[in-house]
C-alpha cells in the first residue's frame, strides 16, 4: 500500500506492506537505524519515535497505521550541525553507555519536556517506565533529563 507522511519535517511517500511493522518500514525501507529493535515485543523502549509528538513503540504499530500522521525520528531533532539541547545534556551528564536506548530515551525526553518543562524526578521515572537501559542504572538519564530541561529554560 502506497503511504504518505511526514518524517522529521519531510514529505515521504513509500510502498508499505500491510503486515510490516513500523519498525521494520523505518530501519530497512527508509534506512533509519537510529530506531533500534530490541524485543520487537513493545517491551523496551528502543525502538520508540514520536507520532504526532508523542512516544510510541515502532514495533507495535503497522507502518500503513501513519498514513497521513507526523513521525520523529532522533534524526529530527538537531538542526545542522547543532545538538539538541536533549544531545547536549545526555553528552554532558553522560546518559548513555552503548547507546542502544539513547535515541528512544532523547525522544521520549523530548515528549516529557514539550508536556512538562519542570519535571520532578518522579515524573522522569513515570516517563521512563517504558525505556529500558541495560547499562547507566538511570541516574546519568534523570541527571541528563534535568539538565536538558534547564538549558531550554534558558
Ligand atoms: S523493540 Fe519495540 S519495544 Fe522493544
Ligand atoms: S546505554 Fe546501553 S542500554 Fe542504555
């Protein structure tokens, strides 16, 4: 089936078989590695994108499902050669190890943040419920989620 949407601010229209996952379109249709596959079970959060602003799991919906909606990719969110201030804060606090999970976690940062400028660490944690990290022990990700949300007040 014939698809369009936009991606990261840009008009797509692609073939989408009616039994591929998200997932699978963005990573081996559009080449968007950035969204990793984890479980592919809706469980760990690496292959979240933001449909229409808000977090979602790739492998849990059919590509031919966003027709006509909005998709963020982390790829969306730097401009040129600048870091978001997302980027910015998870390199400075150090909130990735591997990085496997660090575009899912940025984007769903970046979701909490456009809800809810001042998050308590609370409603860090409750945001993260679906974003597993194997590595940092989510300190450095709440500390990274802190200090992003201080330099966009500036
Ligand atoms: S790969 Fe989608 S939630 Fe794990
Ligand atoms: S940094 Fe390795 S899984 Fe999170």
């Amino acid at each position: 089936m014939k698809i369009k949407f936009q991606l990261n601010g840009q008009p797509v229209e692609a073939e989408a078989p009616i039994d591929e996952t998200l997932l699978d379109f963005l990573r081996n249709r559009l080449r968007i590695t950035s969204v990793k596959k984890g479980c592919d079970l809706g469980e760990c959060g690496t292959c979240t994108v933001l449909l229409n602003g808000k977090p979602v799991r790739s492998c849990l919906l059919l590509a031919v499902q966003i027709d006509g909606e909005d998709v963020t990719t982390i790829e969306g969110l730097s401009k040129d050669d600048n870091l978001n201030p997302i980027q910015e804060a998870f390199v400075k606090e150090y909130g990735f190890q591997c990085g496997f999970c660090t575009p899912g976690m940025i984007l769903t940062t970046k979701a909490l943040l456009d809800k809810n400028p001042d998050p308590s660490i609370e409603d860090i944690k409750i945001a993260f419920e679906g974003n597993l990290c194997r590595c940092t022990g989510y300190d450095q990700i709440i500390e990274s989620v802190l200090r992003a949300a201080k330099l966009i007040k500036r």
